[in-house]
C-alpha cells in the first residue's frame, strides 16, 4: 500500500496512456456533424479564410460554434491536414490535464485521499473516456477550462481584494465561453457567490462582470453584424426546434414547465446511466437506480452546501444544470459530462453522510471500489469502425463516397446533415427546411439553386419532412444512386 500511495500519479498516467493507445482511431464515423464542423472551421482559419463556415454557400461567419477549440486544431490541420489521430491525441491530452485541475479543485473542499478516489472514479468513467479519445468534440477542452476557471475562482472569491488571480480567473471565464457558450454558468455561478457578501465583494463584482460582459457583448454584436441569419435565442424559444410550426415558449407558457420537467426527468436518467452504466436489466431497475442517483446527488448538494457555502462549484453545478435542463436540444451524455466529476463528488458526499449517520464511521474504501471496478468492466473497447457502424449510417456514409467520386464539383446538395455531407463530399450543403409544406421546401430549395438532394433512411424528419415533397415533386427529380433506402436525386428546376 505504502508503494501505492507513493507512485499512485504514475501508475495513474501509464493506465489513461494504456487507454488512449488502445483506442485512438485515425478514422472519422462522427456522423452528428459537430465533429465534422469544427474540423471544418479550423481548416477555414488554416487556409487564412477567417472563421467561416465555408461549408455553406456564401461562406458565413461562423457565431454558432465558439472560436477556442477550432483555433486549438487549425495547427494540426494546418501541418498534417485531417490527422484525426493526432486531434483524438489533443483531446486526450487536454482530458488528462483535467484530471489535474478536477484533483486540485476539490482537494480544496475535502481530504486529499477522498479527492484521489474521486478524480479516480470520474476518470475511469466511460463518458469521460469517449469523449477524451474518441469523439472530436469541445467538452473535453471545455472541461479543461472550466475546471481550470473554477480553481482559480476558489481563490479569487477568498480574496481580500483584486489581484493577479482576478486576471486568471477572467481568462479562465474567456476561455470557457469561447470554448462552449455555456461558460455563462460559471460567470453567474462566482457572480452569486460573490452577491452573498457584496458590502466586502462590490469591486471584486464590478470587476469580473465588466472584464467578462464586455467581449462577451462585443461577440455577440460582431455575431448579429456578421452572420444576422443566426440567433441562440431563435432556438431556445421554440417549443420544439425540430417542429418549428408549433410556435413559441412566448405565446404558450406553460410549455416552459413543460421543457424544464422533461430536462430533469431526461438528466436524471442520464445521471444513473452516468454512475450506474449497464448495471440495469430492466426498465423498472433503471428507472429505481436513476431516482436513487438523482437523489443521492442532490442530497450530497445539500450536505456540502451546508457545509461550505464559499464553495463556488455548487453554484456552478445548479447554474449548469438549470441551463441544460431548461435547453430544446438533448444532447445526451456530453451535456452531463462537465459536471460528472461534481456529480460523483455529491453522490459519495451523500454516501458518507448516511454511512457515518449508521455506522459512524468513514465511508469505507470498498465503496469507491465498487464504482471503480464497475466503471473497469465496461471501459469502451468496442472498436469505431465502418463494419460496427448502424447499417442506415453506413449506407449514408457509402453514398457520399460515391457522391464524391461520380458528381461534378460545382452544386449545392440538400442534406439532413450538411456539415457532414461537406465533410465527405467536399459540395457545399444545406438542410432542408422543417416544414410540412412540400412547396416551402421546394422553394428553398430554388432560392438556393441547389443541384442535389440526399435522402437519408435514419432521420424522423427526412420521413416527416421529404417524404410528403417527394411524392409531389417526383417528376423534378432524378435518382442518381441508391443505397439501401438512402439515395441521391438530382433536381431539375
């Protein structure tokens, strides 16, 4: 035990250097499109093109997907092209660099052991694993950040006045929103910390309000003034992005509720899928491990607020999770994972309050030990490959490979996934629009003289949305290829 104790960093390193080794995949099969959009964006900013989504026609600034992460991969687009071993490696790196802060941060609220099983805990989980080394997305960079910011924060709200940590914590909170807008958490999370006290904290507030509202402000105008199309806000408000046509959260309140309701039964079950990962055999036991999960953390919320109230990651925990919660798009797993390390944090926090209640004594080491060998078992070693790949997907895949290779290189194709169908096709590509009217669709489609359509077998909205214009239309419609029930069409205006 004691050589255990000693080493325990490095044996720690060899186990994430094991993982990362056996499952960096020099492949892309990513096919939600963020992946694919932020590859692009970087090789915009390589190419000296500016931040621009060049994979839409007219190539416009890109407001929607925040700068950092891009900026982070256009060295290696720029060096060594589409290397996706090398980018899975970036996202790794900055994985494991979070570990760092993760430790740190909460050796700061409990005992060094406790922050050592859970940092250990979280890093064995299967969520923080994927997105480390599999997925080319921002949560990982943004994890990084984030807990970064927090640790700096921890200091900066138990200072007596602005310092030099005033500057890491605003660069801490830059770095965070221009990695993923949901940064804005964090602001108002130290924001309310600081309100607590603000006779002692009035500077401090005024402050880091200022040196965060005013890029953040200026963003968002550069955003408006450039790209006037998009707004976060014309989302948010829909009752559902995806069914456009059922209108607003503004002309029907109750739907507010509504949303929030959902959020929290939807991430309530993604917390016990998070702690509890293929634990369940039935739908009853996994909904019984989900309320217990959703309970035990929110009880271990309520112990160590108790506890400490200076403690500024409970504030971002419930700033976070009310976002989320309250947010159209459920994006499943990867919106839980910046705060799965808070999460474990409050579970074991709550394990340990009911175990000294009956025992009194420590939680014992076996209960960390159950969830680290349950988070062993099932680490992700299904390779990512073609063959492993949905058969809908793989045929989707299968035709923009023919696309490229047979269509010509000027025209715009119609996609449910235009990112994706610019990844693979190098055409520029738009979505159609989510409209039952098969007569709106074809006239966004003449608007934009798009030459292509592609009709993909895996959406809903492909069914809802272009089955109804294909049976109108089909006479201005030529099938070029199919594969399974995927095709290309060309369009004849």
């Amino acid at each position: 035990m004691p050589f255990l104790t000693k080493f325990k960093w490095i044996l720690f390193s060899l186990f994430f250097v094991y993982i990362c080794v056996a499952n960096l995949s020099n492949e892309f099969l990513d096919l939600g499109g963020d992946s694919a959009q932020y590859i692009i964006l970087a090789e915009s900013l390589s190419q000296g093109l500016g931040y621009r989504a060049i994979n839409y026609p007219q190539e416009p600034f890109s407001y929607h997907y925040p700068p950092v992460f891009p900026l982070l991969l256009s060295p290696i687009i720029y060096f060594f092209g589409r290397n996706f071993y090398l980018i899975r490696l970036l996202t790794a790196l900055l994985g494991y660099g979070s570990l760092f802060f993760i430790y740190q941060l909460l050796k700061k609220y409990t005992e060094k052991k406790e922050a050592f099983l859970v940092t250990l805990v979280f890093a064995t989980n299967f969520i923080f694993l994927s997105y480390s080394i599999k997925y080319i997305l921002s949560d990982i960079p943004y994890l990084f950040v984030s807990c970064a910011a927090l640790l700096f924060s921890a200091q900066y709200v138990k200072a007596k006045a602005i310092g030099k940590t005033s500057i890491a914590v605003l660069m801490g909170l830059w770095l965070s929103y221009f990695t993923r807008y949901a940064g804005i958490t964090l602001f108002f999370g130290i924001v309310t910390l600081l309100l607590l006290h603000p006779k002692q904290n009035y500077k401090k507030i005024y402050f880091i309000s200022i040196g965060f509202l005013t890029p953040l402000l200026l963003w968002i105008i550069a955003g408006r003034m450039l790209n006037p199309s998009y707004a976060y806000s014309k989302y948010f408000f829909l009752i559902d992005p995806y069914r456009p046509f059922l209108g607003t959260i503004l002309g029907h309140p109750l739907q507010i509720v509504t949303r929030l309701t959902q959020g929290i039964n939807y991430y309530c079950s993604l917390i016990g899928d998070s702690l509890f990962f293929y634990l369940h055999n039935s739908d009853r036991l996994k909904s019984l491990l989900s309320l217990f999960s959703f309970a035990m953390v929110f009880l271990g919320l309520w112990r160590s607020f108790r506890k400490n109230k200076l403690c500024v990651f409970h504030y971002y925990f419930l700033f976070y999770f009310l976002m989320v919660s309250l947010w159209p798009f459920q994006e499943g797993a990867r919106f839980i994972l910046p705060i799965l390390p808070f999460i474990y944090y409050y579970f074991f926090e709550a394990a340990k309050g009911i175990f000294t209640v009956f025992y009194k004594k420590p939680l014992p080491l076996g209960f960390y030990s159950f969830f680290l060998i349950l988070n062993l078992l099932f680490l992700p070693a299904k390779e990512n490959t073609l063959k492993n790949l949905p058969l809908p997907l793989a045929n989707f895949l299968s035709l923009h490979t023919w696309a490229k290779a047979h269509l010509p290189g000027e025209g715009i194709i119609i996609s449910r996934k235009p990112t994706v169908t610019y990844f693979f096709t190098g055409h520029q590509a738009l979505c159609y629009p989510f409209s039952l009217d098969p007569e709106e669709i074809w006239q966004d489609i003449t608007i934009h003289n798009a030459k292509y359509l592609l009709v993909d077998e895996f959406s809903r909205e492909t069914y809802v949305y272009l089955s109804p214009f294909l049976s109108r239309y089909k006479d201005k419609l030529t099938l070029l290829k199919r594969v399974g029930s995927s095709g290309v069409f060309e369009i004849h205006p």
